[in-house]
C-alpha cells in the first residue's frame, strides 16, 4: 500500500480511536504493518506537528494508527503545562512528549529533552527541526545519580505485537533486554541545571526503563528547589534489574510532600507503596497543587 493511501486510512483510524473499545477492533491492523520496516512522517501529530516514525515500532505504530502512544499522560499534561514552563524530558525517545509540550510552552518557555542513544536522538532532533521548535534543546545524554560512561541494551527480539520496541532501551539489563547498543554518557540532573543556572523547572518526564530512582537521586536539589510536576513510569520488573522496589521511588519524594496519582482515564486514583500495582504510570502532584 502506498504512503499516500496508509495516510488517508490513518485518517480514519485515529478518528476511531476515540470511540472506547475501538482499539481491539483496530489492533490487527496496526499488528499487520508493523510487520513491515517503512518510515513515514505525518502531518497532524497534536493537531498540526510534523512526526517522523516507524510503522515497525511498537510506539511510532501507535502514534501513527492512533494519533498517539501515551494519550493519558499527554491529556494531563495537557492541563499542567502553560506558556513560558521549563519542561525537562527524561528519556524523549522520538519526541512525543518532547513536541507536545514544546507547543504548549511556546517561544516563551524551554524544553531540555535528554536522549542518549543516538538513533533516538537522531530522530528526536530531526522531529525538533521539522517543526522549528527553537525552545528545545536535545540533550545526547542520560541522567542518573553519578557522571559516568555506561553500556545500553535492549531486547534482541521483537515485541510481544511483533514490532520492534523503541523505549526498552535501559542500563540495567535483565530478562530478554541484554543487546548492548551503544555506549552513553551519563550526569545527574542537578549538575546538569547548574551548569546552565536554570531558574525554574516545572515538570519533569522521567521514563528510563529502570533508572528513574537514580534520576531522582540525582536531582533532588532541582527537586527541593523547583517541587516540579514529575510524571514517572513505576514498574516492578525494572526496578528489581536496578537492584531497588518499585515502592522507592515514591518513598524518595514523599519528604518534599508530593502525592501520587496512577495515570488514566479520569478519576486517577491516588497511589501509595502499598497500593502499586506490577507496571503504573504515576504524576506526582507538589504540595499545593491539584490535578
């Protein structure tokens, strides 16, 4: 099927999608292509962005027969994020939350998008120019509790829906994620700030595949500092292969007084350690603030 042929059918799946229970319907489709290596850019990604992505992979498939990957989250941060914000994402990958805030910042504000291996970031910054998004900034390097140089893997094999997974890349290998890539640089956030004398950060993104409770280690000054909005992946799989629970990632940023709330479809419940599930995506909400 030609391109021009997927993209009027993308017109009508990702019209779909917003009827609830239409992606089961959908999801042969979606599973169908991605069996096939082809890469194309899109027009209308949050309404009028350019998106280069791969029908092949697991989340530039979604973004491409469903308009996005992670609905939930950009739904809220939808609300969060206004004009003039400095948004810090943590493992951007191809740049959807990247532009999605970057729009909602505006010339105004910042976008400091932290991505270290460099397909992803080849492509994360080819996102970037296509659009003219001058207030972000690809940063080709990862976070974590110490400066240092460290392998990344991911998975060898295909996803479980037969596509390649982009966001499995991690330092913490484990499970089938034991290919090396490449090897990284690594800083902690609150060195990185300092080096450019950041004066407010407001919401940090941070989905690193096991290394989210050294990020934040790492950035617990910005954290003291700024209390931003921090939007977390929480899994116990990952955080077993870091050698630490789930549960201590929200037992680090419980002294700054933040409240946990698990991402999805309104209401989102609040979470505690006791109350975490095996994989969650999780805002935590500073003190005096409300979702």
């Amino acid at each position: 099927m030609s391109a021009n042929r997927l993209l009027l059918l993308r017109a009508v799946t990702t019209r779909l999608r917003q009827i609830p229970g239409a992606v089961i319907a959908m999801e042969p489709l979606r599973k169908r292509f991605g069996q096939r290596r082809s890469t194309l850019v899109v027009n209308d990604f949050d309404g009028d962005l350019k998106f280069e992505l791969d029908l092949d992979g697991h989340m530039g498939s979604q973004i491409f027969w469903y308009g996005s990957y992670s609905r939930h989250e950009l739904r809220l941060l939808d609300r969060i994020v206004k004009p003039g914000m400095t948004v810090m994402d943590v493992g951007a990958n191809a740049g959807e939350v990247t532009l999605f805030v970057a729009k909602r910042v505006g010339p105004t504000g910042r976008v400091f998008s932290f991505e270290p291996l460099d397909v992803m970031a080849d492509r994360l910054t080819l996102n970037v120019a296509m659009n003219h998004l001058d207030q972000v900034e690809v940063v080709r390097m990862g976070l974590s509790d110490a400066d240092g140089e460290v392998p990344i893997y991911s998975a060898a094999e295909a996803f479980h829906d037969g596509t390649h997974h982009e966001g499995l890349g991690t330092i913490y290998p484990g499970g089938p994620r034991t290919k090396e890539l490449q090897r990284i640089q690594l800083t902690t956030a609150d060195k990185w700030a300092a080096s450019r004398d950041l004066d407010r950060v407001d919401v940090m993104k941070i989905d690193v595949e096991g290394a989210e409770l050294p990020v934040i280690h790492g950035a617990l000054g910005l954290v003291e500092t700024h209390r931003p909005w921090l939007f977390l992946e929480v899994q116990e799989l990952t955080a077993s292969n870091a050698s630490y629970t789930a549960g201590d990632v929200l037992d680090a940023l419980t002294p700054f007084g933040y409240r946990f709330y698990r991402i999805q479809r309104d209401p989102m419940p609040e979470v505690t350690r006791d109350t975490l599930q095996a994989f969650q995506n999780v805002v935590a909400v500073p003190a005096g603030k409300a979702l």
